[in-house]
C-alpha cells in the first residue's frame, strides 16, 4: 500500500522552508563533527616513556624491594642480587 507523504502536499513556501532547514542543520552537523575531529587531535595524550624498573639490593634498603618510576611494585623473596 502506498500513500501520500504529507510534507510534499505541502504548500511550496512550506517545502523551501523545510529544505532550508534540513540544509542548515546539515551544516551545522558537518561543522561540529569537524570541530570534534579537531578537538580529539589536539586532546591526544602524550607518549609516555618506558617505565624504569629499579631493584635494591644495598646495605639499608628493603631487601629484595622491586620499584617501577620509584613505587614499589613488589619484593623478590630470597633474592639478594640481580
């Protein structure tokens, strides 16, 4: 079954307003997507470096303590030296 849409029965001063709108709000959606484009570029984090990976194993320091960027991560039981 077909029908009849009613906007196209519209009158001709409805319809060129119609389309003006839809072509406005096509524009404004293609330049915001643009700017998000934009915006996710300049936002992108920084790279980090390598984490550094340090081990103690020195006269008064926790023995066995393992550090990644200065946190310690863990200990390493019954180990002494590396």
């Amino acid at each position: 079954m077909q029908r009849e849409l009613p906007y196209l029965e519209a009158a001709p001063e409805a319809r060129r307003a119609r389309e003006l709108a839809a072509t406005a709000l096509r524009a404004a959606g293609a330049a915001l997507d643009r700017l998000a484009l934009r915006l996710v570029r300049i936002e992108a984090p920084a790279t980090r470096p390598d984490p550094m990976l340090e081990y103690h194993a020195e006269a008064g320091a926790p023995e066995g303590a393992l550090y990644v960027d200065g946190q310690l991560v863990g200990r390493l039981e019954g180990v002494s030296r590396l």
